[in-house]
C-alpha cells in the first residue's frame, strides 16, 4: 500500500513545487502577442517559473508588471503548459531522488555495526 501511494505523493509534490515557484523572483522574456499593439513582432515581459518560464505577463493586463499564478487565474498573465509540465516532472524526479536518498541513509544507519 505504500508503494502504491508513493508516486501520486511524488507527483503531488512536484506540482506544488512547480506552481510555487512563480512566486519566487521575476524574470524577463521577449513574447510575442499579435493581439496587442506593439508586441506583434515581441516586447520584453516579466516570466515566472522555475527551472523554464511557464508563466508570462500579458502585457497590459498586469498593472505592476509581475507575472505569479495568482495573475493566471484572472487571465492577466499568460500559461504554457508545455514548459510546465516539463518543470513538474523535474521536481518529481527531484523529490523521487531526494525520498530514495533519505531512505538509503536510514537503511545504511540502521545496519548494526559489528
């Protein structure tokens, strides 16, 4: 039964991971929006998401020029879902590498020493 929950928890934890990590510093990317005057050939626009950018600003919407989840619910920021799923399974390996390391250092520990 453990086993059988241990990778939906892996998954779990690599997509909060991933939607979190918008909130944690801004970058800036060049996007294209040919619906908007003046980026129709690109602009530079605040980005968000760890490793890849998932999360653009669109330009216009967002008074402070920010980009986070949060925007994406309100449709002020744009979402690429394919640089998103990308980072979830990277933080799934990430948390997956860390759960297989913490439990070969409490199976190394736990060997009694002769």
């Amino acid at each position: 039964m453990r086993q059988a929950l241990a990778l939906p928890v892996h998954c779990a934890v690599g997509m909060v991971v991933t939607l979190s990590s918008t909130f944690v510093g801004q970058r800036v990317v060049r996007a294209t929006y040919p619906d908007l005057m003046g980026c129709e050939d690109s602009c530079q626009v605040a980005a968000a998401g760890w490793p890849l950018v998932f999360v653009e600003d669109y330009l216009g919407m967002s008074v402070i020029n920010t980009a986070d989840m949060m925007e994406v619910w309100f449709a002020a920021d744009r979402f690429n879902w394919s640089p998103f799923w990308v980072n979830v399974a990277f933080w799934t390996m990430i948390s997956v590498g860390v759960s297989a390391a913490v439990r070969s250092f409490h199976l190394a520990s736990a060997e009694p020493a002769e």
